[in-house]
C-alpha cells in the first residue's frame, strides 16, 4: 500500500500537549474507513523515516477533509517531527489498516475502556454507532485518566448523554479525593480501573464485547483483569 500526502489544513490545541490535525481531502471524498481502522503517519527527520500508527476522529462519512488527534511529549523522532508541520504542508499517510471488524446489532453491549488518547478509536466506534438509526447496541465508555483537565474532547463526550444507548463514566487516578467536586451529571470514579469495577461494568449485560486502546501498560493491565475474569480473546480486541 503506497503513501499519499495530504495537505496540512489547520490544527487545533486540546490540551498543552496534545492537538487535533485536519487534512484536505479531495473535493467530496471521504477516507473510506470502516469503525476501528487507522491510517499509518511516516516522518523524516535526518534523512532518516520511520511511523507511527493513528485513528481519525472524523465521522467515517466526513467528506473533503480528515482529523486525527496527536499528543506530543517531550523528546521522541515522531513528535519532533509533527512540531516542525505548518499549515500548507503535505504529510504521508497511507491505510486503512486494522482489523475489528464490526457490524450493527452484533453484540447487545460495546464496553469501551481507553485512556488518554486511546480515546481515538472509541470516538469513531461511537460516531457510527449513534449515526447509524438502525443500530440498537448500547455503548458504555470507562474513560481514564491522570485529571479532569486531562479529559480530551470532553464537550463532544458529553453530547453523546443525550442518546438512550450511550454512557460514560470518567475515571481519574490522580486527584485529591478531599478537594474535588465533579461536574454536575458526571459519573466519575477517583481511583485506577481495577478488576472490582469490571466486575460491575460488565454484569448482566448480555452479548458484549471489550474494546480497549491506551498505553502498553493500561492495555496489560485490563487484559490481565478480564483474563481473570475468564474472558477470552474473542471476547475483547485490542486497538
């Protein structure tokens, strides 16, 4: 599969490090993208390339252009990389790739569990899901991470509540339990996943699958739960 390159139309920050990137598309063409699938990014630094993989949070159906989500650290070839991208600048990318596949009504209940900017793929499972009419699957996503202000894209979250088969519960592991007030009609748990909160989130739901994206160490950490909780790997994927 060869890389195309696509111009570099705006960015917008979401949090001091992290930044959502549009880029142009053909006039009136959409990506082509199933739920779940991500494209794959090359830099060049030096002379030298190398890639990284992300997933657009655009709604798969969104027509002349594409947004991905990119959070920035400190030292790194890739972030370096996306630091140095103007406006106007055409960028590799090429895919899709990925494998989940998925179909309406499949399953009675989607638990999502990511962390940071695992939230990516959820996005665009659930833009599909609740833009899709004939769709009756109920989505849970268990949304982790260190603060309130780390919460990326909570506005666009927060409008999903308004749709009968969506929920969401924020999850923040590093916050003084003495001094926190939530946001009025958030559900939110001040202490890590852990396998008790699986346990309850995944009673009595019927067909379910698992969908999980976050760090190697997060995504270990809630295989290990479910494991112990006897669930399989046809019970749960891995972004």
């Amino acid at each position: 599969m060869v890389y195309r390159s696509f111009q570099l139309e705006s960015v917008s920050r979401l949090s001091p490090d992290t930044s959502v990137y549009r880029f142009t598309l053909p006039k009136g063409s959409c990506l082509g993208l199933t739920p779940g699938q991500h494209l794959i990014l090359r830099g060049n630094l030096n002379g030298k390339s190398f890639t990284r993989q992300y997933t657009p949070i655009s709604e798969l159906t969104k027509a002349g252009s594409f947004d991905v989500m990119i959070k920035l650290y400190p030292s790194g070839k890739m972030s370096n990389y996306v630091r140095s991208w103007k406006e106007g600048d055409k960028i590799d990318w090429r895919g899709p790739f990925g494998s989940l596949l998925y179909k309406p009504n499949t399953y009675t209940h989607l638990l999502m569990v990511a962390c940071g900017t695992g939230i990516a793929p959820m996005v665009q499972v659930i833009q599909h899901v609740l833009s899709t009419a004939e769709d009756e699957t109920f989505l849970r996503l268990v949304y982790s991470n260190k603060t309130k202000e780390d919460i990326l894209m909570k506005t666009m979250i927060d409008s999903w509540k308004s749709y009968w088969n969506f929920t969401v519960k924020y999850v923040l592991t590093q916050v003084d339990k003495s001094n926190f007030t939530p946001h009025y009609g958030d559900d939110v748990q001040l202490e890590r996943i852990n396998k008790d909160l699986l346990i309850k989130e995944l009673e009595s739901q019927g067909k379910q699958k698992v969908l999980i994206c976050g760090t190697k160490p997060f995504e270990r950490d809630i295989i290990k739960f479910l494991k112990q909780l006897n669930y399989s790997e046809n019970n749960y994927f891995k972004f």
